[in-house]
C-alpha cells in the first residue's frame, strides 16, 4: 500500500485555518479574562494531546501523566530562577524547551520501569509512580517549595527582541499558541511516522507486532519519552504563565484533569484531546464560577461519556459527519429535535436534583434551602419540590429512551456484507 | 527490643487490613479482569456507613450491617455500571471506576462534610489489652486482627470447601467452560464483585475508627493497595497476602525510626559533616514512598511480583 503524501492540499487547509484561528482568536476577545482563558486552553491542549499520545495511540493507560507536566514545570521555574539571577543566559522564547526536555528526561528514567507492562499493570504502575513523586514533593522543600510552591519572574530586565517581554498577557499568549502549534503539528506529524504506525500496531496487537519483528516494549518506551517531552513543554509553558508551581501541578487531580480531558474529547481521533481541552477547560471555569458542586457534574459528563459515547466529542462528531455524508441526517434531524426535548427535560431534572442537594446541605450555613430555578424561589427542604424533580427525572429518562428507540428505527442498517468481513 | 515488638505487631495489624482490601481487590481482577479502581472508595463508604450506623443502634450492628450495605452497592455498581463498560474493553471499565472514585469523594463531601466525623472505638473495646514493657497494647487493635483473621480464615474456607466457591474458583481461570456447564457466569461475577467490595467495607468499619474516617481515606489507601497488588503479583492471592504484611511491617517499622543515612553513618564511627539532602532524610521521610520504590524494585528484578505466576 501506497501511503498518501505527508502534505496535502486538505491538511495544507485544515493547518493554515487552525494556525489563523489561534492568531485571530485574541482579536474577538477583549477582557483580560477571556484571554487567559485562551492561554489555558493552549497549555492543557498540548497536554492532553500527550497523554493521548499513550492512551489513544499505544494504549496505555497513565494515572500519572502529570508527573511529566509538573516537573517540567518545576524544573523551568528554576532555569527561569536562574535565568533571574543572571546565572543563566537563555532567551526567555526557548524557556518552554527546558521544560520538554526535563519532561523527556523523566519519562526515560520513569518509562523504563513503567513500559515493562502494558495493559492494566502499566495503569497501575503509573499511578505508583505519580504517587510516588507527589509524596516527594514534600520530602523535598528545596526544590519543589513546600506548600507555597515556587516563584519566579518571567520578564527578565531591558527591552527584548522587537520590544518583546513577555510581561503583557497577549504576548504570553503568542508565546503559548505558537509553542501549541509547532507541538500539535509535531504530535501530529509523529502519528504519520513509522513510530506513530507501529505504536498503533503495538495497541491494537502487540502480539503480532512482535512476529513483525518490533519490540513492543520498546516501542512503549519510546512514546513515553516522547509523550513525557510534549507534557513537559506544557508544563514549562505553565510555568511561564503564571509565574508560579506548586505541588498541585503533579497531583493525581492534575492527571485525572487530563484523563478527562482526553476522554471526553474522543481518544480514538487525532484532534478529539484538543476539543476536550478546550471544552473541559471552559467548564472548569465557567462552572466552577457558577455553582458548588462543578466537581458532581464533572463525575457525571465524565461516566456518562464512558458508558454511553466511549468514542467521545469527536466521536459523535463524526459519526454525524458519515450520516451528513450519506444523507441519512436530512430523514434524522425530526427525530434529533424530538430527542432534545426530553434531553433538556432530563438534564434540567438532574441539575435541580443536585442544586436542591446542595442546598440543603448547606442550608444550616447559608440560612435558605431556597433554589432558584427561571426566577421562581423553590424550598429544597420540602418534600414535594424533590418529588417534582425525581418526577421530571423519570419523565426525561422515559422520553429518551424512546426517543433514542425512535433514532436507532429511523436510522438505515445497510445489509449485512457478503463473502468478505 | 520494644520498639521491634510493638512496631510488628501494629505492622501486621496494618498489613492484615491492608489485605482486606487487596484480597477482594485481587479477587475481582483475576476473575474478572476489572480493575476495580473504586475500590478504596467502598472502603471509604463502609466507614462512613458504619460512622452513621454506630450512631443510630450500635458497633455491632454496623460490624454486620454496613459491610452488607456497601456489598449490595457493589452488586449494583457491577451488574448497572461495569457490566455496561464491559462492552467497550478493559480501559473503559476502568475509566468507570476512576469515575466513580472520583464521584464517591464528592457525595461523601456533601452528605458528611469535609471535615473528619467523629468516628470512636466502642467503649467495650476500649483500652489496654496489655502492657508491653512500658508501652501499652490496645483492646481495638486485637480485636481487629481478630476480625480480619476470622474474615480471612472464613473467605479460605468459603472458597475451598463450599460449591460455591469451588465453582468461583473454576470460573477465576476457565470461565468459558464454567458457563459451557450451565452456571450463570455474570451472576457469579456479580456476586464475586459485591463480596469484594463488602470486604472492603468491612475494612473501613474496622479501620475508620482506628485511623480516621474521612474524605481523603480512600485516597490515602488506594494507591497502596495497588502497590500491593502489584508487589503480590497479579491475581494471586498468597502474594497479595504477604505483600500486605510485608509493606504493613515495613511501613510501620519505618515510621518508628527517626535514623536517616548520616545518623547511620556516625553510629559505626564514621564523622559526616555535610551530606547531600538524600542522605540525611530520616527513614520516617521516607516512609511514604517506601511502598514504591519497593514497587519500582520488584518490577525491575521480579516483574510477574512475588507471587505471581503470569505477566501481563
């Protein structure tokens, strides 16, 4: 088989639109607060992408991806400390790099006990590892700073290259978009290699990848080193944003962020992390800022989208895409309307049964178990406002299933294939 | 000579709990191939269960009942959730259970708070057992090696000398030929699953009061109980055992000793003035990671673990 040509002009399109997106995006938003929005959604992009470089290309499943990212990040802190301190001449631009490279040197040192296994034993390896170094973090206070973390300065005294310092937020943000982009493009390029290739064969068999001729355990220590670089450049990327790292960088909450991330986005399709990024990253801030308990939803979108939508965002994306293609979405899209109305029912029922949760409990501190819902105030501390929420629950659950039953008749089922499978 | 005898028998206590969870642990995953990563959160949720219980009746009713309640919501996370996961592959399953992990700290957030509960001993299993030269033994920590010896010793025989367990036995290695005799292969799952988590449970009404019952117990333990898994070998049994005990008594030994490299070094005469940071961290610093370093040592020179009889 003949593999199609690295650059085409369909790539050449999608690249040059995502390059132009990321220069214009900062051009739309004007608050402060949107534009490190922007700046977060860039780091994490990088960083889910790769983790998905081991969960969705090589099928590893890490627990402690942010052993990379945090020490990355730490480790770029102290080149910036150094840099600060003149002991160090290193163009502030390249910093990113000390971080990746930190990153790659830990996912050497790491990986190669880690790759020993695959499967269930490298998720549980992982997560010993991460645990191992999080419990570290505070064996020693010299370099990872104890509870306040360490700080630094990124604006390093006179005037830069072209009057660059990196001191406004916009030309941090350029910073991370184009270090985004060249990682993206290189994460990217690296699936279209031979590595990237036998990295999918090592997934999806490594069984027979083995009577091929290839090493899996090889194969798994080298996209782990690169992995550990790309989160690496994230995390030195973190560090240049805001200035400062504290333990949390390495947590086990830090790798479960980008396991979620990965996950919701779609693991399956190359660009699947970075809508989930973005989207888990929106969410993060967006609902934390609205309600208490941001934590229970996010346990919700996550389960919900491993039992019911394994191949995440994306993978709905293009399962819509194919129907678009064959026309089957113009005799769908009445059914998909009628699909939303129990889905609004359904979860408007859930984010008022959790509300009302909330409320009551916290009712003894705040003095009202009211809850507003469209303006009306309704006591969450009377039963009857509980059975209007399980009643709208049961009705949105019922409608959906019918609606989905309705879906799944309207949808057409080509025959079965005959003489090849 | 004390300090030995007290550090070994709190070691093996740690270690005999640490086995309650491991074992079930290790039970689901050699049946079933789930990685139940959820599974310290039941042994967070039997501590709160027996938290609530003890306060309404008694210990001992919790001892009985807050097991069985946390067994029935295993059963019911297996044959509503697992199952459902089953059908996308191993990495799904054990996404759903990070999940629930995940989710359990949250509810146990919101129905007991974030702070401690004021979990207690019972006043019959309150104080001195005996006294050990001047250090004193307590009633609860016998009684829980008592429980845990008798939990074990019971689990043993359930699973050599019943039908039942004979057939969960046969279904752990050739579940195909298990269902091809007309045994209900999922319910056997299922119920392997709710024993599991009831054993884990258990451990948290048993552990709870011992140590602390809140939100950050299972993430606490969790981890460590993989570690033992993995340092056991996977899907062994004997291993998780010695495992457990091996990490308990060396944990606890490790707590208890306030030497690090350079104090070591002065005791056999030699003089250090300056050390790097390594070498003067004392064993107690050490102790949190002890568990994996020693993981990342078997895995380099024993990677099937202790016991282990397969690799992957």
């Amino acid at each position: 088989m003949k593999t199609p040509p690295l650059l085409n002009a369909r790539r050449l399109v999608f690249w040059s639109a995502y390059l132009a997106l990321l220069v214009l995006l900062p051009l739309a938003v004007h608050k402060g607060y949107w534009l490190s929005l922007l700046c977060q959604i860039g780091i994490n992009t990088v960083f889910a992408l790769s983790f998905n470089m081991l969960l969705g290309q090589t099928g590893l499943l890490s627990f402690g991806h942010a052993v990379y990212y945090g020490l990355g990040a730490f480790v770029t802190m102290h080149a910036l400390r150094a840099i600060n301190a003149s002991s160090l001449h290193f163009p502030i631009t390249l910093v990113p790099l000390v971080g990746g490279a930190a990153g790659l040197l830990f996912g050497v040192a790491f990986g190669y006990v880690t790759t020993k296994r695959a499967g269930t034993t490298f998720a549980m390896i992982s997560l010993g590892i991460g645990e191992m170094v999080a419990a570290s973090s505070l064996m020693f206070p010299s370099f990872f700073g104890g509870e306040g973390g360490v700080s630094s300065n990124r604006v390093v005294g006179g005037k830069g290259l072209f009057g660059i310092t990196y001191g406004p937020q916009i030309q941090m943000y350029y910073l991370i978009a184009g270090w985004a982009f060249l990682s993206i493009l290189a994460m990217y390029a690296l699936t279209q290699t031979p590595l990237g290739r036998i990295a999918n064969a090592v997934r999806d068999n490594p069984e027979r990848a083995e009577f091929v001729g290839y090493n899996p355990r090889r194969v798994r220590f080298l996209m782990m080193m690169l992995a550990g670089f790309f989160a690496g450049i994230a995390g030195g990327l973190t560090a240049l944003n805001y200035e400062i790292v504290t333990a949390e960088s390495l947590s086990a909450y830090t790798s479960g962020l980008v396991i979620m991330m990965a996950f919701v986005g779609g693991i399956g399709v190359f660009f699947g992390p970075i809508l989930g990024a973005a989207l888990i990253t929106v969410l993060q801030i967006v609902v934390a800022g609205a309600t208490a308990a941001w934590p229970v939803y996010f346990g919700l979108i996550f389960l919900l989208v491993v039992l019911y939508a394994p191949g995440g965002i994306a993978g709905i994306l293009l399962e819509q895409m194919k129907l678009w293609r064959s026309g089957e979405l113009r005799r769908l899209w009445p059914s998909y309307l009628l699909a939303l109305v129990p889905a609004v029912i359904l979860v408007g029922a859930v984010i008022f049964l959790v509300e009302m949760s909330y409320a009551l409990v916290n009712s003894s501190q705040t003095g009202s178990s009211e809850v507003r819902v469209l303006g009306f105030g309704l006591d969450a501390g009377r039963a009857l406002t509980w059975i209007a929420g399980a009643v709208a629950l049961a009705i949105g659950v019922a409608l959906l299933r019918a609606a989905a039953k309705r879906i799944a008749g309207d949808r057409y089922v080509p025959p079965l294939p005959q003489g090849r499978t | 000579m004390e300090f030995a005898l007290i550090s070994l028998l709190n070691g093996v206590t740690y270690g005999l709990l640490l086995f309650m969870l491991s074992s079930g642990l290790t039970l689901i995953f050699s049946m079933m191939s789930v990685l139940n990563f959820a599974h310290a959160s039941f042994y967070m949720l039997g501590a709160y269960f027996a938290y609530q219980i003890s306060g309404a009746a008694s210990f001992w009713a919790a001892l009985l009942l807050a097991p069985l309640l946390v067994g029935v919501l295993g059963a019911l996370v297996e044959r509503f959730g697992i199952r459902k996961a089953h059908r996308f592959g191993h990495v799904a399953e054990l996404l759903f259970t990070f999940g629930l992990s995940f989710l359990a700290i949250e509810v146990v957030q919101l129905v007991w708070g974030k702070a401690a509960v004021d979990y207690r001993v019972p006043s019959a299993l309150q104080g001195t057992l005996f006294t050990l030269y001047s250090t004193s033994y307590p009633i609860y920590k016998a009684f829980m090696i008592a429980v845990s010896v008798f939990m074990l010793a019971g689990l043993y025989s359930f699973l050599t000398y019943t039908r039942i367990g004979l057939i969960i036995q046969a279904a752990l290695s050739r579940p195909d030929m298990v269902q091809a005799l007309g045994h209900d292969v999922p319910r056997i799952f299922t119920l392997v699953f709710a024993g599991g988590t009831a054993l884990a449970g258990l451990a948290g009404v048993i552990g709870g009061n011992a140590l602390v019952t809140e939100p950050g117990m299972a993430d606490a333990v969790g981890p460590i109980v993989f570690v033992v898994v993995v340092v056991g070998g996977l899907g062994s049994l004997t291993g998780a055992f010695v495992a457990s005990l091996l990490i308990g008594i060396l944990q606890t030994f490790m707590v208890g000793m306030n030497y690090s490299f350079v104090d070591f070094a002065r005791e056999i005469g030699l003089d250090i003035h300056s050390a790097p940071l390594l070498a003067r961290l004392s064993l107690t610093q050490f102790a949190p990671v002890m568990p994996y370093l020693l993981m990342v040592a078997i895995l380099i020179f024993r990677p099937r673990g202790l016991m282990g009889a397969r690799e992957t």
